[in-house]
C-alpha cells in the first residue's frame, strides 16, 4: 500500500531540499537532504546501519516543520526487536527484576538441575554469555537488582545461585527484600535501562513468558526510570552479602 505523504515544509527557501515529509497514516516523518559524505564525520555517528544515508538537516528546518506533537501510543518491540537492545548498547545496561518467577529460566537445563538439588553447570558460551561477556570485557557496566520475598520462591532461589554466572559474566547483581522494595516506592515494574537514555519496560504474560517491551525514550519519563535505578542501587545488597544474611532453611 502506497503511503499518504503530506509535505510539510522546507528550510531552502526555493522550494527544493532539505525537506520534511509525514506520513499520513503512521506519523512517521522522512526527511531528504544534502548526504554526508565526510568519513570523519561519518565514523562519528552511532547505530549507522549498511542500508542508511546519513542525511544534513539544519536545525530551524526541524523547528519549522517537524511536527510539535507527540504520538502517545506505546511502542510496543517484538522478543526478537528487545533481545537486539543487548547488542546495541554502547556503556551501560541494568535491569530491575521484580517478578517471582521467569519462563526463559524455568525452561534452561540449569533450572532443572538446580531444582534436583545438583550444582548448575553455567554455560560460558551461549549466546547471552558471549554478547555480555564481550561488552563487560570491553568496558561496559552490565548491572541489575533483584527483588526477593521473604520466603524466596523456587524462580528467586535459583536466580540467587545464577548470580555467581552473572558474576562470571561481569555484571554487578544487588539483591533486595519486597518489603524494602516497597517501603522506598519501587515500582511493581520489570525493565531495562539501555545507555541512560532508553527504557525497555518488560511485558509478560500469565505464564511468566516475556512478549514484548515497551520501549520508552521522552526524556521526563526516562529521567524517572534513572532515578528509580539509583534509589535501587542505593537500598541493595550485593547478592554475596544478601546470601550469607538470609536466615537459614527449616
């Protein structure tokens, strides 16, 4: 089907380029440009992907006809889209855990020997082990705190024993009671935050099954997401101080 385009204006004066461009139906607006050509510059932008021209706008053209509003629709990524957000990310990505139990874990071999009271035998080279492990090796902050209750439930139990291949991995792992999660107003939420800049807040289903995430980028609401981080950082425990401070099993 044909886009619907409606020009909205140009910064040329002559009626030429640069120019912006919505699309009708979708919101989407394209622009067209001079192209950058200078390698310099080129090898400074991030996320440049083989089949994308980087184009030069200047900045009263945005202002003049980009449009002011914002769409409120959610943007709901795809499992597939969400798992690329650990590829791509350039410094720093950490993840508040608060749900009781995770299908992705429950379906592992570790998961099952862990529940037959053996010792786990972490795999260093899955896919996930490879991605995080290159970008901690590279200098990445890979971090997450969990939320436990108090009694912890099989899922939690078994993420405590995972925290050592998180370790292995690099990643920095903080655990913290619900009740504390509470008392400190952590939202009843699972996410991401990717680079401090992108939000990827976890949908699941009844079966614990992950089917999407919202992914959030307007600056307010990321800047709360950040500050929900530090609040969790701040309460938390490293998960070997957490482990030898829980009370014994009866």
């Amino acid at each position: 089907m044909a886009r619907r385009l409606r020009f909205n204006g140009t910064g040329s004066g002559g009626g030429s380029c640069p120019a912006i461009h919505e699309d009708l139906d979708s919101g989407e607006v394209i622009v067209h440009g001079p192209r950058l050509t200078d390698p310099e510059a080129i090898a400074q932008l991030q996320h440049l992907d083989e089949d994308e021209i980087p184009i030069v706008v200047p900045r009263n053209t945005l202002i003049d006809f980009g449009p002011t509003d914002r769409d409120t629709k959610p943007r709901i990524l795809d499992p597939d889209t969400f798992a690329r957000l650990f590829e791509n990310f350039q410094h720093s990505a950490w993840h508040l855990e608060m749900r009781r139990g995770y299908a992705v874990d429950e379906a592992t071999g570790t998961y099952a020997q862990f529940v037959r009271g053996e010792t786990p035998t972490w795999d260093m080279d899955s896919p996930w082990a490879r991605t995080i492990s290159a970008k901690t090796q590279d200098g990445a902050y890979v971090g997450r705190v969990r939320i436990v209750d108090n009694p912890p439930t099989k899922g939690q139990r078994y993420l405590l024993a995972h925290a050592e291949h998180n370790d292995e991995l690099g990643e920095e792992v903080r655990n913290m009671w619900r009740e504390d999660a509470k008392r400190v107003n952590l939202p009843d939420e699972d996410f991401w935050i990717f680079d401090s800049h992108i939000v990827a807040l976890c949908i699941f289903d009844e079966a614990d099954i992950l089917t999407g995430a919202e992914l959030i980028t307007e600056p307010a609401r990321v800047n709360q997401y950040n500050r929900l981080r530090d609040v969790a950082m701040h309460y938390a425990t490293p998960y070997r101080d957490f482990v030898a401070r829980m009370p014994a099993k009866e």
